[in-house]
C-alpha cells in the first residue's frame, strides 16, 4: 500500500508548493427532491462558472449554477420554476501533483423564481434560500494552463435535497 | 496540516448539522399559513387569490387537523360476479414535502404539484366549515386522509388504470383521487367535486350511526327484489345530495365541468331540468340486482330538484332541508328497507318537514315528476285544496 501511495505522489508531481487561480465554465446535472415526497427525485441539466483560488491543498473561490424547471401541469393551470444559486466555496486537495481528488462543502444563496400559469393570467415570484453542500471530486491539470475537475455533492435548501454533478472546464491564468 | 484539516471537516459539519434539516416554514399570526392558490368564484372563473390555511401545522407535509395527505399510491380494481367492485389499496403512496418560496408574508407553491396539494387542502378547511355551520360533520373523525394521484389498477385482464376521477372509499374512509391529465382544472382544485365527495362521507357516517347494524342483519340480500330497489334509491339520493351540496358550497351548478369532460358528467348542470322517477334498478330473473346507471339518474333528478328549493329559500334554507332529511331518510331506510318501498312519495315529503312549500314552488315541483303521490302530501297541507294533479311539460 505505502508503495502504491509513493507512486501516486511521484506520479502527480510530489509536494510542491503552488499558488493559482482556476476559472471555466460548469456543465452538469443537478438532482432534486420532488413535492412528492419519499425518494422521488427529479434532474434538470445546469451551467454557469466557477472561480477557486488555489493554494497548495487549499482552493477556494465562488460557484455559479443556474437551471430551469420546465412548467409542469397542464395548458390551463402550470407552475415552472427557474433557478440560481451562488455560493463561496472551499475544497481541500489531497494532492497537489496533475490529478489530485478533493473534498469541499460550500454555502450560499439560492434565488428561486416561481411562474404560474393560470387561464390568460400569468404570476412570477421570487424567493431565496440559504443552500449549503458537501461533496468531493477530482481535479485535473492536464496541461500547464488548463485543468478539469468533476465534482459531485450533495445539498440542501430548505426542505429540498439533491445531487449535483459538473464538470468545470477550467484554466490557470498566468500573471 | 492534519490539524487544519480536522478544523475544516469540524467546520463542515457544524455548518450542516447546526442549519441542518429544521423547517424554513414559520408559520406568521395565530399559527396560520398565508398561501397564494387557485381559487374559483362562485360563477367558476378560476384566479390566484392569496388565503389564509388555519388548520395546517406542518407546511412541508400540509398535514394539520382538518387532512392528512399522501401521494402517489396506487389501488387496484376487480369487478366481482355480482357486479360490484372490490378495491384494495396496494401502495399507500408517501407523505408529501411541499415546496415553497416565501414573497413577504406568503407562501408561494414552487411547483404545480404543491400547488394542487395547497389548494386541496384549503378546499377542504372551507368545505368542513361550510359542513359545521350545519352540524353535518357529526360521525366523521379527523384529520380526515386524502390519497392524491393514486394509480387505479383495473384488474379486467387488460391492466388499464383509471383517471380523472375521485372517489370517497367508504370501507377505509379515504378520500381517493386518481391521476388527472385533462386540459382543465384538477380536481384536488375544484371545490365543487370535493364537496360533492365530502357529502358521501357525512352521508356514510349516517348511514353507520342509524342503519348498519341493520344492514349487517340483512347480509348480502340485495337479490330481493325491493331491497334491490330500496338501494338503489338510496344511491341515487347519495349521489343527487352530493352534486346539490357541490354547487351549495361553490355556487357554481356545473362545477363538475371545470375539471372534467366525461360522458357522465355531461347531465350534471343542476340548473338544466331533470325529472324525477322511481325507476332504475330490479332484480334479473337470475335475481341479480341491475341498477341502470348506478343511480345518476335519479341522483340528477334529486339534484336538480334541490336546487329548485335554492331558488325559493336560497341555499341556506334548502342546505338545511337536506341535512334533516339525511336523518329522516336513514331512519326511515332503518325500518323500512326490507318492508316497503321507499320510493319519491315517501322521501320528498322528509324535504319539507320543517319548511312547507310555496304553492310557487310546488307548481314546480309538479314540473319535476309524473308521479303525483311524490308531492300530493305536502303540497296539499299547504293550500288545503285538491292536490296539483298531473304532470306538466
């Protein structure tokens, strides 16, 4: 086991130290509990940016994820929902060499925006929350600038929980 | 660096036990919920009206005194031999988690199907109050449950599931309301429908306190011929009373027709005239009892007919005439079951006990029926002549 660990430490680039920032765009999905209750869970696909400021195992920055809940019901009487949620971040890494696994727990504010459909009348409101998550991932730096992280985290807000998954396309702007 | 490590790990888990999983929904004044729902007035024009829920003391669940729900069930259906179905409920569906945004001091329903299950659940504080200002939810325990987008499984060799429907299930006092994919209202929204289906418990809850040791005496006994038609009276009168108490609660005579499309709503206007008769169900000459249409029929004759009364005493006279009929009728269906036939002569005249008719109203009454005896009684009494004698078209 020590000279499996020794081989990815070598492999990943060993301990260095190292200061940096990482930004891209996220793509994913994310997962949430339906009125329903139980387990039913419904999934809508999100984007938006994340920004971490990297410092030797330590990365930490905000995220920005946004997805829509298609109007669900029926012609007459529908509500659909759009959502965004920003929230400051902090990960730790294991490693600090290429590829380097993680975990992070993160808290913000998720701003939900509620339509409702009923005959010709139309409402829009909105309303936010306190959203917290812990999750983990991996981080890869694949060439001097540029990385990819995957991450998947568990959240919650409200009486809402969910899985999200996403996959940052980042670089590591040089100054 | 391991110390610093354990802080952050410590500090995660604060964060997520400490503003962990404690509802968000605080209730405002008097432990009330002010939420913004679906609402229809009383000529059927739906609109989103913000109310005030009394009863609910838990906004995730929308569980309170008044109704518990679940959703998402599923019962199954078999037709037996003698024609009637049997129901059993395999799935009992989960206790729902409604979401919400808060918009000062409301609670906005974040998606359609809270918004149904809201909506439900105020229909159903309105129509138990409309109920108690007539003593008519003597014999019902609450909270009562609501089992809402419950699958319906026929078990006829094809599978198929009913929906667009709802239903009272007496033998388990559950309120059963099937999936909904029209283009209109749903029904968990349309005060009417449930009034309707509330009336078919308080009336099931007389029927145990007068007749149920009664019927338990008589068993399965319905290929005799006059208790064959004493019940299917008796479920027309079930079914009539519960359309007049949908439009007496939502003033709407159509109400049916904001939710549904069905073939067999479509005689279901209780402002279009309908006659009133006596036949409709007999025994085969296998002795099986056939009810024609399971009583809608005279149920839509009782229905029209007190509405009729609406329009000469107002609702709230003829909301009254109908509640003390409920327990003349039952006492009467007691005794009499297995005896005589319980017919119009016998049941209009329990209408107007305590509010005799105006000679008005028994010329439309006269309109109503071909059976002269069915309001001879009553209409006589009051002008002390000859009675009105035939029918008039």
């Amino acid at each position: 086991m020590k000279t499996v660990l020794i081989a990815i430490l070598l492999w990943s680039g060993g301990a260095r130290a190292e200061s940096a920032l990482f930004v891209g765009p996220i793509f994913g999905e994310t997962s949430y509990s339906t009125s329903s209750g139980g387990t039913n869970r419904d999934s809508q696909s999100s984007y938006g940016g994340e920004g971490l400021y990297v410092w030797n195992n330590w990365m930490g920055g905000l995220s920005y994820s946004e997805y829509s809940v298609a109007p669900t019901g029926n012609s007459t009487f529908n509500v659909g929902q759009d959502d965004k949620d920003i929230e400051a971040e902090i990960k730790y890494r294991f490693l600090m060499g290429p590829l380097s696994p993680f975990i992070g727990l993160g808290a913000g504010t998720l701003i939900q925006t509620v339509k409702t459909s009923l005959f010709e009348a139309n409402e829009s409101d909105q309303g936010d929350f306190f959203i917290k998550e812990v999750g983990g991932g991996v981080l890869w730096k694949f060439m001097s600038n540029f990385g990819v992280s995957a991450t998947a985290e568990y959240y919650q807000y409200s009486n809402v929980t969910g899985f999200k998954y996403y996959i940052t396309l980042g670089f590591f702007p040089v100054f | 660096m391991k110390s610093v490590f354990q802080i952050f790990l410590m500090s995660f888990w604060a964060l997520f036990c400490a503003l962990g999983c404690s509802s968000t929904f605080e209730p405002g004044a008097g432990g009330t919920y002010k939420v913004r729902i679906p609402i229809s007035d009383r000529a059927g024009h739906y609109h989103l009206e913000t109310v005030t829920l009394t009863s609910v003391t838990n906004l995730s669940s929308l569980s309170g005194s008044v109704v518990n729900l679940r959703v998402n069930g599923q019962t199954q259906e078999h037709l037996q031999s003698n024609g009637m179905k049997q129901v059993w409920i395999t799935n009992m569906g989960t206790v729902p988690t409604a979401h919400f945004i808060k918009s000062g001091d409301v609670y906005i329903p974040a998606d359609h199907e809270t918004s149904v299950m809201t909506t439900l659940v105020y229909q159903f504080e309105q129509i138990k109050s409309f109920y108690d200002k007539y003593n008519g939810n003597s014999g019902l325990s609450f909270p009562r449950t609501a089992l809402l987008n419950m699958r319906r499984v026929i078990s006829d060799g094809t599978n198929r599931e009913a929906r667009n429907n709802v239903e009272y299930v007496a033998g388990l006092d559950f309120f059963v309301i099937q999936p909904y994919d029209q283009d209109l209202m749903p029904i968990p929204t349309n005060g009417g429908i449930l009034a309707h289906e509330w009336w078919h418990s308080a009336f099931e809850a007389k029927r145990k306190f007068y007749a149920e040791t009664r019927e338990n005496a008589l068993g399965n006994t319905q290929t005799n011929r006059l208790i064959c038609r004493n019940y299917y009276q008796y479920s027309g009168l079930n079914e009539g009373i519960a359309d007049y108490f949908g439009y007496a609660y939502s003033g709407h005579t159509f109400f049916g027709a904001d939710s549904l499309n069905s073939a067999y709503i479509s005689n279901r206007d209780l402002s279009d005239p309908k006659s009133l008769t006596d036949e409709g169900a007999d025994t085969d000459e296998a002795g099986v009892c056939k009810a024609k249409d399971e009583g809608y029929s005279l149920g839509a004759g009782i229905g029209h007919f007190l509405y009729v009364l609406s329009e000469d005493w107002g609702i709230d006279e003829a909301t009254k005439a109908a509640f003390n009929f409920l327990n003349m009728y039952m006492r009467l269906y007691n005794t009499d079951v297995d005896k005589t036939f319980i017919g119009l002569k016998r049941i209009l005249p329990l209408f107007f006990e305590n509010h005799p008719p105006s000679a008005a109203l028994c010329e439309k009454i006269q309109k109503l029926t071909s059976i002269p005896e069915a309001y001879s009684g009553f209409c006589l009494k009051l002008s002390d002549s000859k009675p009105l004698e035939g029918k008039n078209k």
